[in-house]
C-alpha cells in the first residue's frame, strides 16, 4: 500500500501533493488508509484506500457494494491498492468507478474535485510470482475446451459434465473452472458450475486466444474470387473445415462484403489443391488456419451447403482480427446477446 501511493504521489503534476495516512476514527474498520491529494490552489480530496496483497476479480463487487452503501458521497468513491493489479482486474475496476494503484506503477486516478486524472503503466505481469504457481490464463487447449463449453450450453454443471463435454482432462477443467471463479465469471453454489454471463467469458478468452498467432495461418489467392471457394467448399465433404470471421458472421450478423476468407482445415495442401488457391505474396483473399486445437470445429454446422464455425469461435475469432473484424464481432455478440435461444443448447 505504501509503495502503490508513493508511486500514486509521484506521477502527481507539478505543483500537486499527496499524503497517505491512516483514516479517522470513525472510519477504522472500515478502510485501511486515506490518500489526500492537494492541488496547487489548495483543493483537496481525501481518498479512502482498500488496500489487499492479491486482488481478483470477484473481489470487485465487493468494493463496490462498499461503496454503495456508504452514507455520504465520496469522489472518488475508493481507492484500490495491492501488491499487483492483472489486467482483468483493472479494467473491472475501472468500469465500476473505482480508481487503482499497484506497486509495480499501475496507476489510474480520477478526481471529479479537485479535478484530475492520472494514468499511468506498470508491470504487466506479476514480478512476484514463484516459479511453482500457475500462470492465471485462458491460454491452451483445455481452457479453449472448457470455455467453449460453458459458452456454447445454456446450464449449470457438475463437474463431471462439464469434464465429459469439454472432454478437458478432470484436472485441468478444475484449474481453468478455479481461474474462472478468480475473475469472477464463473459461481460455483452446491457442487455446481454456472456460467452466468458467457459474454464476458468470450472476452476474456479473446485475451489468450487468437486466430491468427495461435494458430498457424497461411495468405492464398482464389482467382475467382470467395464465391468460388465456397462453392467448391460444397463440393469436399472428405475435407475437415470450418469457415470463420466475416463469411461466417454474415450466417447470423451481416455486417458489410467480405474482403477476405478466413478458414480452418485440417489440411492445407489438401484444401489448397481442392478449392484451386495460388500461393499470396500480396492481395490474399484466402486465410487458411490449421488450428492448434480441434476444439474449434466442435459444434459447427452447415449453412448453405458451407461448413461454418460456432457462433461463439466465429466471435472470438472476430473479436481478435485485424481491421473492421472487432467491430463485426460486436455486431455479432449484440445479435447473439439478442439471440441465445439460436445458438446455445
């Protein structure tokens, strides 16, 4: 907490103070310091700080109803201060009002009274970790499992079900189930799972996963154009595939004419010589995947004859693409938002 303010102190602009003291009386309990932050006129604000060695992501609503229940307005509402904020954990924080400090120089303030706003960037990965403690992350085939089912069926799970349907080994479902109740996207209530907002879940997945650097991507030109790929697509049932990104999207969310496919196959050569593409030194309308995970063929359907993608790995894939892509993925995950009925069994 000391180290976090220090650093809070001295990103201040010239001419401002700050001071960390400990709270009134009549706040001991309740906070475990207060940060004062003068401007140059003299204006001051005092701060309330929650100071934790290791914050998660569940532990943010906590703050919040704190603050909510407060019986006077405060501006800022709180102060956040650990040893190390993930990323997750900030923006949480961020979105709930509140502002943050760590250690490690991750830093945001914002003063409605006197008016200020600072920000700035630590450490972007916990330089306190032991080597023997998992990484938190969703990165891997297991957790590729077990988000996609948790996000593709509508209820709550025993952990054997969801082991069965993941088909993640029994120890590894557990790790990423722990990780996921750490950021709080996931509850755990009389031995089972629920996953109650799969959206969040995606996008906490589109940090660790992405189409084009966890997989491995090759640039092809089709002669006459996407319309003649899918046809011939129609046409290799032999052939293991699954169209992604904005062909896909356009199954439930148009968005605008495609400039480009994007594909997995099992089998480059084999998709290459089967749909006529010609290698791309530039102007490549044809992205082959050949995914590091098979999970991303799991629960794929056909559309027009044309073997797609599921909705949610079309939207991760979107979420995680270059150029409009993010902007069709929102598209997208507002009509699956709009739509579960649709797509989650």
């Amino acid at each position: 907490m000391r180290e976090a303010a220090r650093r809070v102190i001295k990103a201040l602009p010239p001419e401002w103070s700050g001071e960390l003291s400990s709270p009134r009386a009549e706040l001991r309990g309740r906070n475990d310091a207060v940060l004062t932050i003068r401007s140059p006129s003299g204006a001051a604000a005092t701060i309330p700080v929650e100071a934790k060695r290791i914050v998660e992501s569940r532990d943010v609503a906590a703050f919040t109803d704190r603050v909510s229940s407060s019986d006077r307005p405060i501006r800022p509402h709180l102060i956040v201060m650990a040893r190390y904020l993930p990323g997750t954990v900030r923006e949480r924080l961020t979105n709930a009002g509140l502002s943050w400090a760590d250690a490690t120089g991750n830093i945001r303030v914002s003063l409605s009274w006197p008016g200020l706003f600072v920000f700035d960037r630590g450490a972007d990965s916990d330089p306190w970790r032991g080597p023997g403690r998992p990484k938190g992350t969703l990165k891997g085939e297991p957790a590729a499992k077990v988000v996609r089912a948790l996000v593709d069926f509508d209820r709550e799970w025993s952990m054997r079900q969801l082991v069965e349907v993941s088909r993640a080994s029994t120890g590894a479902t557990y790790r990423v189930v722990d990780f996921l109740e750490e950021e709080g996207l996931v509850e755990r209530a009389d031995g089972r799972v629920i996953a109650r907002d799969w959206l969040q879940i995606l996008r906490r997945w589109s940090v660790d996963y992405s189409f084009a650097l966890t997989n491995l991507t090759t640039k092809w030109i089709a002669p006459r154009g996407i319309d003649s790929v899918l046809a011939r697509a129609r046409e290799t049932p032999d052939l293991r595939y699954a169209v992604t990104s904005t062909v896909a999207a356009a199954r439930w969310a148009p968005w605008a004419p495609p400039r480009s496919a994007m594909i997995y196959t099992e089998s480059v050569s084999l998709a290459v010589e089967k749909w006529g593409l010609r290698p791309a030194e530039s102007g490549a309308n044809i992205v082959l995947a050949q995914p590091k995970y098979d999970v991303v063929f799991e629960r794929s359907q056909l559309w027009d004859g044309v073997r797609i993608a599921a909705a949610s790995q079309v939207a991760v894939d979107l979420m995680t693409g270059p150029g409009r892509n993010p902007g069709e993925a929102e598209e997208l995950l507002g009509w699956m938002s709009r739509n579960e009925h649709d797509w989650r069994r």
